[in-house]
C-alpha cells in the first residue's frame, strides 16, 4: 500500500466538470493498493496517517494531528502509484493490486477514516479525475512500506 498525503489549505476533485470531493484543511491522500494488501494492512496506514503531527502548534513547531486541528480528508485512489519505471519509457503497473480488490480496499478504508474524521470526501474510484490542491508548505509525506 502507498499513501501521499498532502497536507492542504484546500482540495477537490471533479469527474466531468462536476466537484464531487472538496476539503478545507487537511489531508489529500493518494491511495495505492498493491498486490499483497489486505485490511490489516489498510488498518496500519490509515492509524499511521490520521496520528500524523505534521499541522503547526501556537509555537509554529509541527507537533499537531490531524483531529487536534479539526482536519478534513480527501481520498483519492490512484494505480499509478504503482508504476514501476526501471525498464524502458512505459511504466508498468504489476504491481498494483486488481481492480476488484482495490476498489474493496480503497471503500474499506473510506468508511473506516469516517468513523474517525469528520470530514471525509472522495474521489470515484477508476473515473478520470482531475484534482486542485493548494499544498500547505508544500508538505508532502510518503507512507509505503509500513
């Protein structure tokens, strides 16, 4: 699994010119499932990232999470995290778990974020999306290989 949290003053994303998702402060995460996920796995990286202190306390250290500071999310699930660029110009996605069992995963982790965020909006699963974000830092954090 890879999460790319982007830490965000605000997000959104659109599937035909309509906004489907958008957030305020938080987190814009980029979901990738690989092969060898499992909800255990969803369940590591979803605790990992909401426990994140990457938000600014009154001192402007960044010691504060997510819920201290009354965040949003915005999930977002994206294969090509995936791609593998080693050989050749054309990246392959082997890696990336199938379809079926992504989309499970990526739903999985939606509802489980809902029962601790607030707010939590999302991107459609294999539509094509278009995302606007205004990074806040920028301050970008790679989650993969917990």
């Amino acid at each position: 699994m890879k999460f790319v949290i982007q830490r965000v003053t605000e997000a959104s994303v659109t599937v035909e010119g309509k906004t489907i998702g958008e957030i305020g402060k938080g987190f814009l995460v980029l979901i990738g499932v690989g092969k060898e996920d499992t909800r255990e796995t969803a369940d590591k990286y979803l605790k990992k990232m909401i426990g994140l202190r990457i938000f600014e306390d009154a001192e402007g250290k960044t010691n504060l999470s997510l819920k201290d500071v009354g965040g949003e999310l915005l999930l977002v699930s994206q294969f090509t995290l995936y791609a593998n660029c080693k050989k050749g110009n054309r990246p392959s996605f082997v890696e990336a778990g199938d379809p079926e069992q992504a989309e499970d995963l990526y739903n999985y982790i939606v509802e489980e974020a809902k029962k601790q965020v607030d707010v939590v909006q999302t991107g459609s699963f294999g539509a094509d999306m278009k995302v606007s974000l205004l990074n806040d830092g920028p301050f970008t954090i790679l989650l993969e290989n917990l």
